[in-house]
C-alpha cells in the first residue's frame, strides 16, 4: 500500500465531503488521525488535514485495500503532499517564515472558520484548534514555536473572552482588552510583547468566545495599547488599523472639536465605535487617573467627553479628561465645569460643594491639557444651565 497509488482526484473530492459532513474531530477518530502540525489542504476556502483527506481518499478509490490509516504511509507528508498537488489540490505550510506568509495563513484560517459556521454563526471548538487559531488554557495564544520565525517575541494568534469580567469593554466593533496578571508575571509580560508584536506587524488575531459547547470566532487587530491601564485596543473586521496607538500623538494633527465620525443609530439604540478608542487616546494623553479626585486607580477611571459625543463633539484626546465613574457622572449632569481661564473647578450655586462631589484637586495640574477651545465650550454650555435654571 502506498500512497503513490492515489492517482484519482475524485477520490480525493468525496474524502473532503465526508470531512465536511462529520466535522473533523469525529473524520479523524474514526480514521486514527491526530490534527495536522503542518501541513493542510486548502479548497473551497477550507482547510484540511492534509494526511488524513489522503488516506481516506486512498480508501476510496481502493475500496478492496480501505482508508490508510496514519501509520501505513509510506514516504510520510512529502510524499502525501506531492500525490495531493499532482492531483490539483493546493498544499498550504503554517510554519510561516515572513509576516507576509504569516499575514496569509492566518487570513486563509479566517477564512475556514467563516466556512465552517453553524446556522448560529458559531464553530466547534475542534474547529478552531485543529487550524492554530487557538491552542491554550491562557487568555492570550501565542503559538511561540512557529510564531517566532517570524518576530523573536512571538506573535499573539487569539485572544480568548470568557465574558467574566469587563463585559462592557466589548461590542459589535470592537473591545478594550486587558493585560493578563497571572502568578507567572514572566509569561503575562511575553504574551503582552506577543500582542503588541501582532499590532506593529498589522497581523490579524482571533476573538473567541465560548458559548455553550461552540465558539463565537472574530477577526481583530490590536490598534494600540496603554501600559498604565494594562489595555489593548482590539478592533473587529477585515481592514488592518491605518495607525497604531503606541503613544501619544494628540499635539501633532490639527484640533477639531467638532466631528464625531463614528456615531450611528441602530433602531432606538445608539453605537459609539470610537469610544473605545477615544479612551486609549485620552489615558495616553494623561494617564489613567483622575486630576481632580487623585484617584489613579485604572479600572475606576473612564475618558469623560469635554465636548459630548451626544453634541458632535469629536473623539479628539483634547476634547477630553479621565475622570473617576462618579466624577464623570456629576459632570454630564452638569454639576460642575472647568473655568478655560483659571483651569479650575466651578461648582453651581445651588448644588453639591466641591468637597461634596469628592474633587480635592479643583485646579488642572497636568503636563498636557485640554484644548481651550473644548474647555470654553463645555464652560458656556454650563453657565446657560445655571443661567436658566436646567
């Protein structure tokens, strides 16, 4: 028996069909298989295992002999491979050498997993190990033995969301992502440099997330990131990021304080694609924590919009201060204002004191500042408030 004697596309064609109609776990179990390491058959927009589709293709056109199992080659996969690409098939290598081959495989690994959807638009957990777009129990899959021929960090490959903690830092565009903090302080720090790797490389990741006994699978980028907060910025889709935020480059484009360019309805529901950016802008700009209360402790600090996003206000940094939650909550009801003159805190007439509201640092101390213009603005809208009594 040898795998030489496969010289029937056909064959080849109906083991792909009864891969498709199994799943691969259940093909490969029932034909003594272990996933591919390297080597895949890609048709249709779909990966398979290159050995395995050969073997039983082999079967098939020796119904008498039946299926190879993976201990009756004969050549191994250089043999397999080159039977596989006489017949037409195309033969795909994952161990990448270059970041335009890595940017390759991976898209053609989107690609699978696209294909392989349940009506749900979910995919079997075997389906996302089999191709490498997940592989670990940690957050963050890094694949370091074939990811770091193409970075010697490493290169991040997916990104796992239980939907444990900080559900709301995701949504349909995109999500803020935090570092691990683990007892293995050494190998959080790799995996993060693998991450930040996958961002100045432009090489998309994997999101998943588990939902019952299947995977929600996403194509992302890491567009920026801010190592005070321990946060990447993920976003979804099938365009890489024009401009990696690694720091701070609010003073370098003319400001607008006007034109927020990602607000859209949905129904009776209101998307912000950018806030997320806008608050890995605005930390970057002054650091997570809140100028006015002291309180530098990053989960409790949000990006606070000068001029509101509600009004057109532009996710520009300048147009912003980080603010603790409840700081920013008394600043949207208008309980107080920033004076672009003195760059101190003014409370209303007849509302909460200064001590009351927590702000124990009333003056603007910081090596960056707002712009005046979003200063001016947000100070004359307030005093209309006190002025008419709303």
């Amino acid at each position: 028996m040898k795998i030489q004697d496969l010289t029937d596309a056909g064959a080849v064609e109906k083991a792909l069909a009864e891969f498709d109609d199994r799943g691969g776990l259940a093909f490969r179990k029932r034909y003594e298989f272990g996933p591919s390491a390297r080597y895949y058959l890609s048709h249709a927009g779909r990966l398979y295992d290159a050995k395995a589709i050969a073997g039983v293709a082999y079967g098939y056109q020796h119904p008498a002999t039946g299926a190879l199992n993976n201990k009756q080659f004969d050549g191994g996969e250089a043999a397999t491979n080159k039977v596989l690409r006489r017949l037409g098939f195309t033969i795909v290598d994952n161990q990448s050498k270059t970041v335009d081959e890595e940017r390759s495989w991976r898209l053609l690994v989107w690609a699978d997993l696209t294909n392989r959807r349940n009506e749900d638009g979910l995919v079997t957990p075997d389906a996302v190990r089999s191709v490498g777009a997940y592989g670990s129990f940690r957050g963050i899959w890094v694949d370091s033995a074939r990811t770091k021929k193409v970075h010697p960090a490493g290169v991040a490959v997916g990104l796992k969301h239980t939907g444990q903690h900080y559900p709301d830092e995701f949504s349909d565009t995109g999500a803020l992502y935090h570092y691990p903090i683990t007892r293995r302080p050494g190998q959080d720090l790799s995996e993060v440099n693998a991450t930040k790797a996958a961002a100045e490389l432009k090489l998309p990741v994997f999101v998943i997330n588990e939902v019952g006994d299947y995977r929600g699978v996403r194509l992302a980028w890491v567009e920026g990131w801010e190592d005070e907060s321990h946060l990447f910025l993920v976003r979804f889709g099938e365009a890489p990021p024009e401009r990696i935020i690694d720091r701070d480059r609010s003073d370098e484009e003319p400001f607008s304080l006007e034109g927020n360019r990602s607000r859209k309805r949905r129904g009776s529901v209101t998307v912000r694609p950018d806030q997320a950016r806008f608050k890995i802008e605005v930390f970057r700009r002054y650091g997570p924590y809140c100028p006015l209360s002291g309180i530098a402790v990053p989960e409790m600090i949000e990006a606070a919009h000068l001029r509101g996003d509600a009004d057109g206000g532009s996710s520009d940094a300048r147009n912003g201060l980080p603010m603790n939650a409840a700081l920013h909550r008394a600043f949207d009801a208008h309980l107080f204002a920033i004076n672009p003159d003195t760059l101190t805190a003014e409370v209303r007439p007849d509302g909460p004191t200064l001590d009351e509201l927590g702000i124990v640092k009333p003056t603007l101390n910081l090596p960056r500042l707002p712009h005046r213009d979003a200063l001016a603005w947000r100070y004359a809208e307030w005093l209309k408030r006190i002025n008419t009594g709303t």
